[in-house]
C-alpha cells in the first residue's frame, strides 16, 4: 500500500487499515511510560501547588510543577460497570485526554538550569523525575536543528514530545497513527497553558531536523520520533522565528558531531508486532535539510452564507485551573440531557478561540488555530437558539446556520460503536480541516500538524467545558464521509478530524484519588 492511499483509507476506509482478525492482546499490553534503566536520575519536587504562578527565574521546582500539571501521572481511578455488570478496572489518569487512556507521546527536555546540569532529560512519568540522557550545553546544535530560526541561548530549555509507536499501535493498528497527532495535540495544548500561567515564553516547531533531534536525544525513529519542539524562555524579547540564511547543515552532518546513545529503556510487551506503515510514513515525513525554501501552511478561510447569529458578548473566564484539570472527564454514556444557556455557549467559544492563539512555525508569530482548522455545531436545547447546524465564525464570534433541525440520531448513526450518546447531549463540536491535509504545501508532514493542531484546539475546548461544569468526550471513532456530508463539509473544501460532544454528565461509580506525588 503506498502512502497516499494509506491516508485516503486512514481517513475515509478505516476498516480497510486493520485485519478483520485483529484482537488485542491485553496481556502484553505495554506500559503507558517508557522507563530507561541504568541512568543518573534527577528527583523533582513532590510539592505540587494549587495554584501556579509566574516567576522570573525558573528552577528545578517551577520545572517539576510545569511537567507535573502538563503530563504527570495526577489522579488513580477505579471505575464499575453500571447495571449488572461486574467488571472493574483501574487507569492512571492524567490531565491531558487520550485516545483509549494509553499515551503514546513521551517529553524529553533540553535544560540549562542553575541547580541542575545541563543537558538532555526524560520525563520518568512514573516516578516524577529527570532521567539524563545526554550532559552538555547543545545551545548551537538544537538552533541549527531548527534551521537556526530561534534564539535557543536566551532560552533556558525546549520541550521535545515525541510519538512512541507501539504505545497504542498495539490497541488500534494502523489507525493509531491518527490517534498520535491528536494525542500530540493535546498534549501541546496543556503544556502551552501551563507554561503560560509560569510566565513561560514558548514557541511551536513543526518543521525541524528530524533525524539531527532524534540522535541528540537517542531514539531509535523506527520506535519513536519526535513530532513538536518547543523551546522555553522567560525572556519576552527572545527572537523566536530569525530570517537567517542557513548554512545548508544537513541532519547527518549535525548527527556526526555528537556520538550515538544506546540507552536501555523498558516497554513490559514481550512480543511487539510490526507496524512498518507507521515507519514507512515517519520517514517520509522527516526533513533531511532547509536549504529549500520553507513552504508554510497556507489558511483557507471560510466564506460564510446567510445571515449571522451574534453571540453575546462575554468576558474571559476566571476559574481555578487546577480543579478544572482534576474535573476533566470524557463522559461517553454518562451525559444526561440539560439546557444550555446562550451566554454558556458563548463563554464557551470565547474561550476556546482566545486561548487558542499561540507561537508557532506555521505562521512565524501568533495566529488562532482556527484559521486553519474549523467549528460546526449541532445544537439541540440550547437557551435562545434554534435547534440546527451552525458554523462558528471567529472573526466575529457568531454563528452562520448551515441547516435547521435536530441532528442527535444522524450523529449517532455515524458512530462506529455506541460509545457516547448523542441523545442526552445538547452540544456536538465537528472539528474540520482542509481536505488535502496541507500534503501539497508541507508533504506528508502536514496530515500530523493538522491533526496536532486540531488537537490542540480540542483540549482548549474539553477544558473550557470542564471551567463551565460540563464535560467533553472527543470522538475519532465515526464515519468520516457520513459527517462530512452531514456537516455540509465539501463543498467548503473540509473533511472532519474529530467530534466533540459537549453537555452535563452524571457521575459515573467510580473510587478516584489525587496522586500528588
């Protein structure tokens, strides 16, 4: 199978990607965090605060609250079937979502910390420390990395989230390879969040070396990749995105400068199937050199029809973060139906959108994610607007109505399986980009910064959700051609990339307990 198809039936034929025969092998299921062996370790702070504040000179404790808040381990859960049902079962949640609770990203940090040595760490999510990896300062390695475009001195460290393959290949086959950007995404959106409420500085790269970061770090990219760099800094006027000629550094000239790791990590599945796809596109995905001019992702925006609904005007939200990152919860069939009022779904949008704006690659500086990736709603009881198909406008915060009429039974007839029910929710977010994935402005790389960046403005909205005491269960797994017509997509030039319902939920019986460390 050549790629372009193999994207085409990712999207569109997904039971065409995985063997009728396929079943999950839960007993060699693999661990959610990868654990090195061997290596000097660094131990981080176990006093994590309520309330996270800025500061001007960070240290190993403000980076145990930043790691802790954007993708530690925070709270152990023991849920019960309803009804007859005996099953239990127990999962280690994070604040981030993800796609079957099985994490496929891992951070890696690059630091230059005054109580701590500089170089290269992994985040041991299991124990809450620094592993290191790699000693040294690599302040003009990482900036020629990223084509020499950002100021890594005045930085005091970059984030790496990297993909590891078989975290969820094992669970979903082919298909996690859409479930790794999305995850990536949300991921990215914490981290921005939090990063934000330290008074952290921070830049998205999507475009980089891929080979020259992977070696620095020491993975094996037929294993794991790294899919988004991002760079640390308090100092507000640190030059992220330089025009600056580039010497024409190749990934394997930087690979040469540094000596290979072989560090030995554990992964608990005694048998690991092949996923040579998910290489196979990795691969093709990777740059070698940015000598060639950079192509960026170009924005089609939308051109709505009729008249607009304006949404009433609201403040931002002011809410205590830290329960609402306990209070995230991805309800499935525990929504239960209640109105939602006007001004709710506008705080709710606001939000989403204003929080949604950060520094990227794609754009050279600032720019709101959903020039790039779109809003419709379904709406059904909401308070003072009309059961219907709506598409969100940014620009002037209001919604266009696509159709009229009640859409919870087509919805669930576009569901794979019966996971959430679409009766009992007054709210469904269909989040869309373009059709051709960006693949002819940015190649094969552009189908996972899109689905990054859907992701990144799908935790924005789940956490807005959980500010306003709702919930949001983001949903990949539904007929993508079903909703693309249902959505009235394309003819807008748009394919669905995930389904958010949003409502009130009840709680589902369940043992749940804080894991501050």
């Amino acid at each position: 199978m050549n790629l372009d198809e193999f994207l085409y039936k990712l999207h569109y034929e997904t039971h065409q990607i995985t063997p009728p025969d396929w079943e999950v092998n839960w007993d060699d299921a693999p661990l959610p965090y990868k654990l090195y062996r061997g290596l000097p370790a660094v131990e981080l702070s176990s006093e994590i605060p309520e309330i996270l504040t800025q500061t001007t000179k960070p240290t190993l404790k403000e980076v145990s609250h930043f790691l802790w808040y954007t993708f530690g381990l925070t709270q152990v859960s023991q849920s019960f079937a309803f009804g007859d049902g005996a099953d239990t079962w127990t999962t280690c949640r994070r604040f981030v979502p993800s796609g079957g609770a099985l994490y496929p990203n891992e951070l890696y940090l690059y630091l230059k910390l005054e109580d701590a040595a500089a170089g290269i760490y992994h985040y041991d999510v299991a124990h809450h420390r620094l592993v290191c990896l790699r000693e040294g300062n690599f302040d003009d390695y990482v900036d020629r990395a990223l084509g020499s475009r950002c100021d890594i001195s005045s930085s005091f460290g970059a984030v790496f989230i990297s993909t590891f393959f078989w975290k969820n290949f094992f669970k979903y086959h082919n298909f996690s390879y859409r479930l790794q950007g999305l995850d990536a995404g949300f991921a990215i959106g914490q981290l921005l969040e939090v990063g934000r409420r330290l008074g952290f500085e921070t830049g998205v790269y999507y475009h980089f070396l891929d080979r020259a970061v992977n070696h620095l770090i020491g993975l094996d990219e037929k294993e794991e990749s790294v899919y988004a760099v991002i760079p640390l800094s308090i100092d507000r006027k640190m030059s992220w995105f330089r025009d600056k000629k580039h010497d024409g550094v190749t990934a394997k000239k930087l690979c040469a400068e540094l000596p290979a790791l072989h560090h030995q990590h554990y992964v608990r599945s005694k048998k690991i199937i092949d996923y040579h796809m998910l290489v196979k596109i990795n691969e093709a995905c990777m740059m070698d050199t940015f000598s060639s001019p950079r192509k960026m992702v170009d924005s089609q925006k939308d051109v709505f029809s009729g008249a607009a609904i304006n949404l009433p005007m609201v403040e931002a939200l002011s809410y205590d973060f830290s329960t609402a990152c306990r209070s995230r919860y991805s309800p499935g069939m525990d929504f239960v139906l209640k109105p939602i009022k006007l001004h709710i779904l506008s705080s709710l949008l606001h939000e989403t959108v204003s929080r949604s704006a950060y520094r990227n690659d794609l754009d050279q500086g600032y720019q709101q994610i959903p020039e790039r990736v779109t809003l419709t709603l379904s709406t059904y009881n909401i308070e003072g607007l009309s059961n219907g198909m709506y598409a969100y406008d940014v620009s002037k915060h209001a919604l266009h109505q696509i159709a009229p009429g009640d859409y919870r039974n087509s919805l669930q007839d576009g569901l794979l399986s019966d996971f959430v029910n679409i009766a009992q929710i007054p709210l469904s977010v269909n989040i869309a980009g373009n059709r051709d994935h960006y693949q002819k402005s940015t190649g094969y790389r552009g189908h996972r910064i899109q689905h990054m960046e859907a992701g990144l403005l799908s935790h924005h909205l789940i956490l807005a959700a959980s500010a306003l005491n709702m919930g949001g269960h983001p949903v990949l797994g539904f007929d993508v051609p079903w909703y693309d017509d249902l959505h009235q997509l394309n003819n807008r030039g748009k394919t669905s990339l995930l389904q958010v319902p949003i409502g009130y939920y009840r709680p589902h019986p369940r043992l749940q307990g804080s894991m501050n460390m």
